[in-house]
C-alpha cells in the first residue's frame, strides 16, 4: 500500500498513457489534449528520477502536442482532404531527419555525459532523440513513426527496468505492443 502511495503519479500517467496510444492507433484527435496531461505527469516523474533528458522529452511533447494537435485539424488541406491522411516519409525527408536524429543524440549525450549525474546519458539521449523524431512524424501522420517507437520503446523498458520504474516498464512494454498493432491499423488508411 505504501508503495502504491508513494507512486499514484507514476500509475496514472502510465494509465493515460496507453489511452493516449489507444486514440493515437484510432487516429482520434483527442490523443493531443490527452498527450498534454500525460507529458505534465512525466515531467514530474522524470524529474524525480534523474531522467533529465525523459524530462526535457516530455516538456517537448507539451510543445508538440499543441502543434500536433493544430496540424492533425488544419493539415488536411495540403492534401484537399477534411483529416490529415497517413502518408509514407519522402527519401529527402527521411535523410533530414537521420541527421536530426543524429545531432540530437549527440547533443544530448555530450550534456548529460558533462553536466548531469544521469545513470545512464548514452540510452537517455538515444531514447530522447529517437522519440523526438518520432513525434513530430507523428504530428504530420508519417507512418513510420510507429517503427521508431518500437525501437524507442524497447530500449526505455531496459532503462526503466535499471532505474526500478516498474509500472513505467510495464507502459513501454504496452507501447511496444501497441506501435506494432498501430503500425498495421495505420497501414490500412495509408494514402500511397
């Protein structure tokens, strides 16, 4: 009981986090004011856990659920169409973002390597990068930002797991679960 208590924050942000993937797979709107809440959540968490780069990551999707949230209702236009369609990532557009990917996790390694007490700088600043990519390809309903999930997902579980965040590994492992299933649902309404 005393260890329900001492995580009620942690438990609920790991509850609307999979409702958040939940929408994300049905393509519901709601999943950005939901990302908002969840995110301010994880702040906390992260914080509290020296995950400073998860931290940093969440107030990112603050920032990117609000964008997110913009596009998915206006963005559809770009396409003459009412909703954002899913659409493929472009060579061009993809080769951008590897080096995105790249100079974030750089970046961020060298910070939390030279000026943190992070446990764990190297699979901080990967999960990081990687996620901040994914986002914002989920913002623009890229589908292949399910497959950076997978792969974000299964490294934070092996972080979380080291850091004793049990019920934040069993949310990763759901994500996990639920980017395979939302890569496949996606790719029913894909506009090729």
């Amino acid at each position: 009981m005393d260890w329900l208590a001492d995580h009620y924050i942690e438990i609920i942000g790991a509850l609307a986090g999979i409702i958040y993937v939940f929408l994300e797979i049905r393509q519901s709107i709601w999943l950005w004011p939901l990302g908002i809440v969840t995110s301010a959540l994880y702040i906390w968490i992260f914080l509290t856990s020296k995950f400073y780069a998860d931290m940093g990551l969440q107030t990112y999707y603050v920032l990117i659920s609000v964008y997110g949230w913009y596009w998915w209702l206006r963005g559809g236009k770009k396409f003459n169409t009412d909703s954002l369609p899913v659409t493929r990532i472009s060579f061009k557009l993809g080769f951008i973002l590897v080096l995105i990917f790249i100079l974030l996790f750089a970046g961020i390694w060298y910070i939390l390597f030279n000026y943190t007490d992070s446990p764990v700088p190297l699979g901080d600043a990967f999960t990081t990068a990687l996620s901040i990519v994914a986002t914002w390809m989920l913002a623009r309903k890229i589908i292949e930002h399910w497959i950076l999930w997978i792969i974000a997902d299964l490294v934070s579980m092996g972080l979380y797991i080291y850091k004793g965040l049990y019920p934040t590994v069993i949310l990763f492992a759901v994500y996990t679960v639920m980017a395979v299933i939302g890569y496949r649902e996606w790719r029913k309404t894909l506009v090729e």
